[in-house]
C-alpha cells in the first residue's frame, strides 16, 4: 500500500542524520555539549522532526582507538534504549569497531539481530582506508546478504599541515573526503558487487552531483578498466541533504539524483540554532520541489527504508 502524507503530519521530517552520543563518550572531544534526551526531543519538536534516526560521530573511535568493541557495544546499546524509551521518535545507525572486521561483523549481529537497530552507519575512510578497499568486502558481504541500510558519514579529517589550508575541516576536507569514498565505491566495483545495499551518503553526497559527469569519464580509461555504468550507480544511492539545502546545492542534486532517492537532515546537534535556521530557510525557500516532491524528501523517501515510523493515522503528536 503506497504510504501518503495527511494534513496533520505534512509539516513533520524524518530526519536520517542525527547524532548521539553516550554521557561517557561526550567528553571535550567534541565540539559541543550533546543533549540529554528531553532536550533532544524538545529541539526535535522545535526543528519539526517527527523522528529521527541516530548515528554516532567519528570523534567516538578515534578517542578509543585502543578498545574498538567496547565502545561500538555501548554506543549501539544506549542507541537502542533511547528507540525503546521513545519507539516513535527514535530509530539508529549502529557504530561499527573498524577497522577491525572480524568485530565489525560480530556488532552487524548483534545490532540488528539483537538490538534490532535499522542499520549500519559506516565513515567514508577509516584507518586511511575508503570503503572499496578489499580489506572490508566482507563487511559488505554480510550487510548486502541483509539488504541493510548503511548511512556514509564523513570522517573525521583535516588537510595535511604542510597546505597550510587552515580552513575549518567541515568547509572542504569533510566534502571531499566523502566524495573520494563514493569515487573509490565505484572504481572498486563495491556498488556494482553488492547491489542489495541501500547506501545513504551524507551531505548531499559531497561534491557527487555536481562532479558525476567527470566520475563517468572512468569508463574505457585505461586507469580505471571493469568500470563501468556510472552514472546508473550513482543514481542508484540515497543522498540526504544536511548542509547541502542552499539552492546551489540543491538544484545540481535534483538534476542529478532519482528524486525518490533525497532525504531530509539536519545535522543536529552539531548543526544547531541560527545556523541549522538557515539551512532550514534555505530549504523552505528552494522553489524546485513542489508540495508533493518536498514531501517525499521530508518523510515518504525515508520512509521507504524506514517503514515503521510511518505515522499512526491519528497524526505524529510527537512525545514520548
């Protein structure tokens, strides 16, 4: 039965790029105080998030390198109470120990076997490793097998010291970090080996939309040989719009990407207050979704890989 949007819940989003963090995790490493959970809620409502599907920041691991396993269990842990606590509001991405496989596969297990979370979320490199690398293919192998959803979020990256670059990471470093991902996906075969995984890039997909013609040329090169069907690939995945909401970035997405295929986020909290508010102006003032497209961006594509947050027909009244 194809899902529709009633009066009462057109204004609501779902919004796939979230983050948490446990109380012992958020320490001075990251660039915020997190929220509690009643704060976290009440920021939802203010923002118009009817639900929200959480995910960890990389910041996580690479405060603890040194106990990989503990931490991604604690993290998926207190992920799932929260979708216990608050079923309607909450759904999670589950954090992977990476680069250690043999304890990636165990928690892709646990956390949708066990914890019954809604998907994987993984980091566009990990240990100066992109995600085509064979090292992780068995990774993929299994969340293929499951037809899971996997969240790509940027890691956690700064341009090398002798550039002198000096710009905040998030201006360009996060980009193009997740572009080269989706770059090594494609030239890896990865996308075209495990098709049954419905693969969310964040922000818009990095500069993607706007470089998949130039990413196309790999076909016939003679440096990229196997690779082949680009564009179709690329077309293929979700790409949600956290920061990516002004009009230059939306305009060369919808160009590119399967409008089916766009979804909203915000970015909380890391994104919060004046500046989340003009990402959100920027968003409602974009004149190239009509009511219909912007609906299917702000609730029913999600819904499509999410559809228990579906809301009752009595409308999303948000708490609990």
């Amino acid at each position: 039965m194809k899902t529709t949007v009633s009066a009462e819940t057109q204004n609501w989003r779902i919004d796939v790029h979230h983050h948490v963090a446990p109380p012992e995790f958020a320490d001075d490493s990251m660039p915020i105080k997190l929220p509690d959970v009643e704060a976290q809620l009440c920021s939802m409502d203010n923002w118009h998030i009817r639900a929200a599907i959480t995910s960890l920041t990389p910041r996580v691991l690479l405060k603890n390198l040194h106990r990989l396993r503990k931490v991604a269990r604690a993290c998926n842990e207190f992920q799932a109470q929260r979708m216990r606590d608050h079923r309607a509001r909450f759904g999670a991405f589950a954090l992977l120990p990476l680069p250690d496989v043999d304890g990636a596969l165990e928690e892709v297990s646990y956390a949708l076997d066990v914890l019954c979370l809604d998907g994987i979320g993984l980091f566009s490199s990990v240990a100066d490793r992109y995600l085509g690398d064979p090292f992780f293919d068995s990774v993929f192998d299994e969340l293929n097998r499951r037809s899971a959803v996997v969240f790509i979020h940027p890691s956690h990256c700064e341009a090398p010291e002798h550039t002198r670059l000096h710009a905040p990471p998030f201006v360009v470093e996060y980009v193009f970090d997740t572009t080269r991902a989706i770059v090594n996906l494609i030239y890896s075969g990865t996308l075209k080996r495990y098709p049954n995984i419905r693969l969310i890039v964040a922000h818009g997909g990095g500069s993607v939309p706007f470089l998949a013609q130039r990413i196309a040329m790999m076909e016939g090169h003679r440096g990229a040989k196997g690779v082949t069907d680009v564009i179709p690939t690329l077309r293929s995945l979700y790409y949600e719009i956290a920061s990516a909401t002004s009009a230059f970035a939306l305009r060369s997405l919808q160009e590119f990407a399967d409008p089916a295929r766009i979804l909203w986020g915000s970015d909380l909290p890391f994104v919060y207050g004046t500046r989340l508010q003009q990402e959100i102006d920027h968003w409602q003032h974009y004149d190239g979704f009509d009511a219909a497209g912007r609906a299917a961006v702000e609730q029913l594509n999600a819904l499509s890989l999410f559809p228990r947050l579906a809301p009752a027909p009595s409308g999303p009244r948000a708490r609990p």
